[in-house]
C-alpha cells in the first residue's frame, strides 16, 4: 500500500519483490490498481525482454483489493499457490507509518478471533 509515492520509488521496490522470489502480491490501499498493473506490466516485460532479466521459476499471481482490511485479510488467510508453498506473508506500508496503527489492529483481530 502506498500514498501515492513517486514512480521510480514504486517501480524499486516491485524489482526487489521480484527478484526476492514472491508468489503473490496482493496491494491495498489508494492506488491498489495502479500498483497491480505496474507488477504485471514489469513481469510481462521480464517475460519478453532480450536481456533475460530475473525472474522466479513459479509464477507470480497479483491482485488487488480496493477495500483495505478485506485486502490484509485475503493476503493473510486465502492467497495460495498449489506449487509453491507460503510460509510467510509480508505487508509493505509505504505510507510512512500512517497506516500502521490500522494494520496491527487488523492482525491482533485476525489473531483474536483465529
């Protein structure tokens, strides 16, 4: 989830999740679609680049959820991949901490009533 950042800000850290073997990417928040297409956009242009830019060998399912808390939960609790196996879930606040509160509450409740 980002407050609208800078594009080379966004497009830095799309590379890193990449190139950190992600299998899926669900964004939140304000610009949850445009962040989604500029992770599909750059998975396709590794796909076809000449330059064979890194990419894992599974692939990368993205979504987005313009409802914030249905978007933590869904990471949290329904996203899956039958080949890969996710064993931890990572949420990327990128609004300086404006939404940090919001989130742990979401968590401690998702624990509460787990």
């Amino acid at each position: 989830m980002d407050n609208d950042r800078p594009r080379n800000y966004i497009d830095e850290v799309i590379s890193k999740i990449i190139n950190n073997d992600v299998c899926w990417v669900s964004t939140v928040g304000k610009s949850c679609e445009k962040n989604h297409d500029l992770i599909d956009d750059e998975i396709q242009f590794r796909e076809v680049d000449i330059d064979n830019l890194y990419l894992p060998k599974h692939d990368i399912m993205t979504t987005w959820h313009n409802d914030f808390d249905n978007g933590i939960w869904f990471s949290i609790f329904a996203a899956n991949d039958e080949d890969v196996e996710i064993d931890k879930v990572v949420i990327l606040d990128m609004t300086d901490g404006t939404e940090a509160e919001r989130i742990n509450k979401l968590i401690e409740g998702f624990q509460v009533s787990g």
